[in-house]
C-alpha cells in the first residue's frame, strides 16, 4: 500500500514538475511531508526524511534532464568542473546541518523558502530572451574566479541540502548575473543538480544513520520505498506534463504554481508555528 501511494506522488511530481518547468523538490518535499505525518512517523524525523528522499529521487530526474540539455549543447562543463566539487561538499554537509536543526525549525524555513518562491514566480519578470549567435557565442559572458565559483557551489550546495531541491532556483541566477545566457544557465544548473543530488541523498544517509532513524524501510533520512516509487512514476509523467505546458498558457501556469506553493508554505508556517 505504501509503495502506491509513493508511486501516486512521483506521478504528481513529475507531471507538475514538467508542466511548470520547476525541480520536482518543491513538489515531493510537501507531499512526502503530509503522507509521513498521516503514517504517524516521529515528528522530529518528518522533515528531514522529507528532505533526504526527495534529494535521493532528483538523482534520476537530473540525469534525464542533463543528457537532454547535453544534447543541445547547453551544459557549460568547465563551470560545472568548478561549481561540482562545491557543490558535492556543501550540499554533503548541509545534510549534516539539517540533521543537526529540529523538525520544527525545517518546517518554517522550507515554508519560507517555498513563499519566496512562490513571490519570484508570481511577480518574477520574463525570462530574457538571447539571440542564437549570443547563445553559442555566451556573450557578455564574465565568471568569477575558480576558488570563488568553489565557494559559490558550497554556498549552494548548503542551501539545496536544507530545503531539499537540486539548486536549479539558486544556480541559474547566480550564472545568469555575470552573464550566461539562459539557455546554457538552465542545461549546467540541471548538470549541477546530479552532485548535488548524489552527496545530499549521501549525507541524509549517514548523518541520519547517526541518529538511528526508528521508521521502516529507511537508510539514515532516505526512505527507500517512497525513492523508488517517487523515480520510477516521475521519470515518465514529467514529458507527460511538459506536453500538456504547451498547449496552455505559460504566464497562467506559473502563477497558479504560485498560488500552490503560497498555500503549501503558509501550511509549513502554521504547522510550524501553532
């Protein structure tokens, strides 16, 4: 009954997840949080197990999305060589950091994070739009320097470990404000959504094996039935919804996401706070 249910999720990650061209996180980490506070799983556990499997199923969606935005060519690896290791060693310590703060405490700074979100999606401008020379060219193109895109990465990789997403909503506007077109900021921010995936999944492991997680069919802070369950049905409904974005409105889609992710977070804060 339970690996259903995991499979019913991972339908309704991936199609939202295609339909409003978001990483599934903001989607799985929500539902998984609901499904295991209706298992009666410990309070103190909820989240972070929310976290960590959602980390552990990315693994499977950001290796669909890098081979296709590889193919395009839109994946910068020089840059990505420079953020990976940051990205890996922040996001494996985050998963530490996480483990370290209370149930209680992840629930109000996921909800934050998920308004603010919600905020750029519903108010956030139109993506900009680069002409096909400037694109393979990567015009006006200027990055930091190694050690600081080191640095950068591990700043990332903290961040996606605590609020269980692959980065894409934090590695694009970091490339896109020193001037990486959109097209190959998206393709190497899905290629930076793998390390981040790999040592997140890891981290929630072993820093949740530390504590000696009491829930079923778990390793550490990542539920194995709920991962495969959620990878399995997500990999194949997210074409499903990317179809069905092109034939509605863009501009309506995101803003009713938007309006999800307000209600999604305004229900971490109450649950946080009451």
């Amino acid at each position: 009954m339970e690996l259903i249910i995991f499979l019913i999720i991972g339908a309704l990650a991936g199609f939202a997840a295609g339909l409003f061209g978001v990483g599934g996180g903001t989607i799985i980490v929500p539902l998984l949080f609901i499904v295991f506070t209706q298992m009666d799983y410990s309070p103190d556990s909820i989240m972070h197990l929310a976290l960590g499997t959602s980390l552990a199923t990315i693994i499977v969606t950001s290796i669909s999305s890098l081979m296709a935005h590889n193919k395009k060519g839109a994946v910068m690896w020089p840059v990505f060589k420079n953020l990976a290791p940051g990205l890996a060693i922040g996001c494996f310590l985050g998963a530490g950091i996480a483990g370290q703060i209370s149930g209680l405490y992840l629930q109000l700074i996921v909800g934050v994070f998920l308004l603010w979100v919600a905020y750029k999606m519903f108010f956030g401008g139109k993506k900009p739009v680069f002409s096909h020379a400037n694109d393979v060219a990567g015009a006006n193109t200027e990055l930091p320097s190694k050690p600081k895109q080191l640095a950068a990465g591990g700043v990332i990789g903290i961040a996606s470990a605590i609020f269980g997403i692959g980065g894409g909503s934090l590695t694009v506007p970091y490339l896109t404000r020193y001037g990486v077109v959109m097209q190959k900021a998206v393709g190497t921010s899905a290629a930076c959504g793998l390390p981040i995936a790999i040592a997140g999944a890891l981290g929630f492991m072993f820093f949740g094996m530390q504590q000696q997680v009491d829930v079923p069919n778990t390793i550490g802070f990542v539920h194995i039935y709920a991962f495969l369950g959620i990878s399995i049905m997500s990999f194949f409904t997210a074409k499903l919804g990317a179809k069905v974005a092109h034939i509605l409105s863009p501009e309506l889609l995101k803003k009713c996401f938007a309006v999800l992710l307000t209600v999604v977070g305004c229900y971490f804060l109450f649950k946080g706070l009451v």
